[in-house]
C-alpha cells in the first residue's frame, strides 16, 4: 500500500501552534491532507501528532490519527526519517504491508496534488530511494557573500567574481513540501540526499519555507496572489 504521512506536532516556538494556525480559512495542517487525499495516490492518510487537538483537526479534515507519536520522537531534535519510520513501523505491525510512503510536511499550503501524482510516477519509474520537491535559487549562490566579525563582507567564493552569472551552474535546494520514500529506504533510515534520489523541480513562486512570523506574511503575501492569478 501507499501511505502519506503527515508530521505534525504540537509545539512550536517561533510559530505557536503554527500547524493549526488558520491559514486563508482553514488550519494550516488542512491544506497537506486535502492535497494529499485529492491526489489520490494513498491508500492511507495519516497525520502522525503527539497532540490530541491536532489530532482532532487532522480526522475533522479527512486524515487518520492511529496513534500518539511517543514523546521521544517529538522534541525539536527529532528528525524527518525517525518519525516516518516509526508510523511506517506501526502500520506493519498491524497487519498492512507498506511499499510507499511519502512524508507532507503540515506547513506546505502551496502543495498540489498533481506534484505528488507526478513524483509518484517517478519513483515507479525510476526504482528510487526517493523522490522530494526542490526549487532553484533566486539568486547564483556562487556569488553569496559574508559579512565579517567587523562587519566587513568577503565573498564565498571570490574565484567566480568574474564569471557571467548566465555562465553559473544553476543550483537548487529542498522545498520542504513532501519526500516520497520506500518503505525499506525509511526503515533502514537512509539518507535522503543521495545518489539514488530524484528531485521533483518545484517553481519558486510555489515555495515558501514557513518557520517564523515573517515567513508567514510572505506566504499568505504569495498564496494571495496565487488567487487572483
């Protein structure tokens, strides 16, 4: 079976409650369970918390909460790959065997379900580890600077300052919306960012990392005008 397993914790200390926080009408978390159930690619959805309110709003919005996550697995040290092992690990000890498993993120509003679609068939294609969203830089990283104990600035890489940035490798990184993985691949804990994992190409005015209060504003600022285009 496929499964979609959708991380989602009470604390936050940034954001607080930023998982259930209204976001354009509807708590944050809403937003991954919908795209993920109108996708159609899961047998299961599942929204793996350690809070029973957040537990409460994920089945009020379609997903299923089979379990509190233990309270080791929900500190602000836990990673990604534990928590989707262990949820994984739950389904197969009770009687469901798991071939794919894809990690939502619960603050991913701009996700949609044709990504996940798509990404899924490149896993089938392919015989990956993984699959996961990225989106390119802004900017030519290649040309990022430093500012100083003294408040000076020295360049990253002061050998590409005369290089055309047309001229510079295009580079990309994690869009923080969702990681589709074997089964094997999160059990055996894995590392993501491998030979044997394919990026899903995201555009830029589709990703917005939301960890602060100012990441909030930008998003509502992009998912706005998202609408009225």
């Amino acid at each position: 079976m496929r499964v979609a397993i959708i991380p989602a914790r009470g604390g936050s200390k940034r954001i607080p409650r930023k998982n259930i926080k209204f976001f354009f009408g509807k708590p944050m978390l809403a937003w991954s369970i919908e795209a993920a159930i109108n996708s159609k690619c899961f047998d299961l959805v599942i929204c793996s918390t350690d809070d029973d309110e957040v537990a409460k709003i994920a089945q009020d919005y379609g997903a299923l909460t089979p379990f509190l996550r233990p309270k080791n697995l929900s500190d602000d040290n836990t990673g990604t790959i534990p928590v989707i092992a262990h949820a994984i690990d739950y389904i197969q000890r009770n009687g469901d065997k798991v071939e794919l498993a894809c990690c939502i993120y619960a603050t991913a509003p701009f996700i949609l379900p044709v990504d996940l679609q798509n990404s899924l068939e490149k896993m089938q294609r392919n015989k990956l580890d993984y699959c996961f969203s990225v989106t390119s830089y802004p900017f030519p990283i290649q040309r990022s600077i430093r500012i100083t104990s003294n408040q000076r600035t020295s360049m990253l890489q002061p050998e590409m300052i005369q290089k055309r940035s047309q001229d510079l490798e295009e580079l990309y990184h994690d869009a923080g919306q969702f990681y589709w993985g074997t089964s094997e691949s999160w059990l055996e804990g894995r590392a993501i960012f491998s030979k044997n994992t394919m990026p899903h190409i995201l555009p830029r005015h589709r990703v917005q990392d939301i960890d602060t209060m100012e990441d909030w504003k930008r998003a509502e600022l992009m998912f706005k005008a998202l609408q009225v285009d």
